[in-house]
C-alpha cells in the first residue's frame, strides 16, 4: 500500500461501524472517470478482494442532471453514478461511500440520489454543509438514507485559517453531528496543518476525525519525518479517535 502501509489503517471507519462486523473496507485511489484507463479497459479486474469490500471514496458528479456549482473552482469530468456502478461491478465492490466534491459545494443532492440508487444497505455518504444553516431535523433524514460524515475541505478551495478560527469551525461540526453518534468529521486539509489539529482534537467532543487522502502531504520526502506535519500526524494517530484514509492523494 506504499505510503499508506506507513500509518494505522483499520479496517472500518466509524461511518461504516452499523454495517455488517464482516466488512471489510477497502481504500482506493481511483476516481470513476479515470478508473479503466489502464489495462482494465477491457477486462475483468483478476484483483482478489474480500467479500462485502467497500470502496470509500468514490465522487460521483453528473452536469447533465446535476448542474455543478457557479463557485466551483474548476470543470470536472463527468463520473455520472452509472458509469461508478460498471466499474465497481468489475473490481467486484458491492459497497460505496460517496463523497461530496468540492465541485457541488452544500449542494448534496447528486450524492443524495446515488445513495437512494444503491440504498443504505450498500451506500455511505459524506456529506458537506453549513452548520449555522441546516438543523438537526433534516441531518437525521440524511442519515436515514445512509449519509454517515460530513466533509470540510479547505484543501481544494485553498483556503487557509488562523488556528483559532479552525478551532471554531470543527466544533461547530462537531456540535452539529454529535447527536447522531455515528457520524465522522472528515477534514481535508494540507499534512501542514496537522501541528495545529493536535490540541483539537479534545474540543470535538469525542466526535472521530477522519484526515482525508493519506493526511494530504505535500510532497513525498525521504525520511518522511521531512515533511511538514507528518512528526504531528503520527502522534495524533495514537488517538482512537483520529483516522487517516489511505485514499488518493
């Protein structure tokens, strides 16, 4: 698993633990548009995965019947969730957790009907939001159609905060997702960060914090104590409530 054999990966995340205790979850990299490209394109993958496996980040975006945003900060490939079930159908992956992009903004409604598609029995969702703005009432219809976390990507939109203003901005989520118990705040945020993120963690509550796409260095170093947040990363991952997904970086 290259980098990733690097940090504690378990083999569920807590978006996933009302699932079956069988499953197993599996981190992939691969994006639905780009996903046969290789030698896949016109074979069955021979790739031997575990029954019930997950795929747990899988973005599904769809301009024809879901405009993308006017904020957007760049056009994305069409991945329409037709195209997602072919090739999930070929790895031989049953599950998908879906993932907002930053493309569709709080606008949640592609995810929400790909994950009313499959259903919740083989569907998760991460969701994005304003948590001044959405109540309890309808995250809890969310959650009834398998959405399991909620999203802060500060990553795309390149945007950067003063840690006190982090601070803030995860406790709002945290307060916002606690009641539901079962929901993880997925942050994805440069390795940088991660020497601020320490001393936060105690102000969620208890809420599990999911770092996105391997903690997101910045580049790859050797030692990999030479990148900028990784000494952090490793001492947060002692915390069983901190995460990394070992998915694309």
């Amino acid at each position: 698993m290259g980098r990733g054999a690097l940090v504690r990966v378990r083999v569920t995340t807590p978006m996933l633990r009302s699932a079956s205790p069988r499953t197993v979850l599996l981190f992939t990299p691969l994006h639905p548009s780009n996903l046969f490209h290789r030698s896949l394109s016109h074979r069955r993958s021979t790739l031997s995965l575990p029954p019930n496996a997950w795929d747990s980040h899988m973005h599904i975006t769809d301009p024809t019947n879901f405009p993308i945003s006017a904020s957007a900060t760049y056009a994305p490939h069409a991945a329409p969730l037709t195209q997602a079930l072919r090739n999930a159908s070929r790895l031989n992956l049953p599950n998908l957790v879906f993932v907002q992009p930053s493309t569709y903004g709080t606008n949640n409604a592609c995810l929400l009907a790909a994950l009313d598609r499959i259903g919740p029995d083989h569907g998760r969702g991460v969701v994005a939001f304003d948590p001044t703005k959405t109540n309890i009432t309808t995250l809890r219809q969310w959650h009834a159609r398998g959405v399991r976390g909620v999203r802060i990507n500060l990553k795309s939109a390149k945007q950067e905060m003063a840690p006190s203003a982090l601070t803030q901005l995860l406790r709002s989520y945290a307060d916002a997702i606690r009641p539901l118990r079962t929901w993880a705040l997925e942050l994805f945020v440069d390795m940088a960060v991660a020497g601020q993120l320490e001393g936060m963690v105690p102000e969620l509550g208890g809420v599990k914090l999911v770092l996105a796409h391997l903690g997101s260095p910045e580049e790859l170093k050797m030692p990999l104590s030479d990148m900028r947040g990784w000494d952090a990363l490793l001492r947060m991952m002692r915390d069983g409530g901190v995460y990394v997904k070992v998915s694309g970086p």
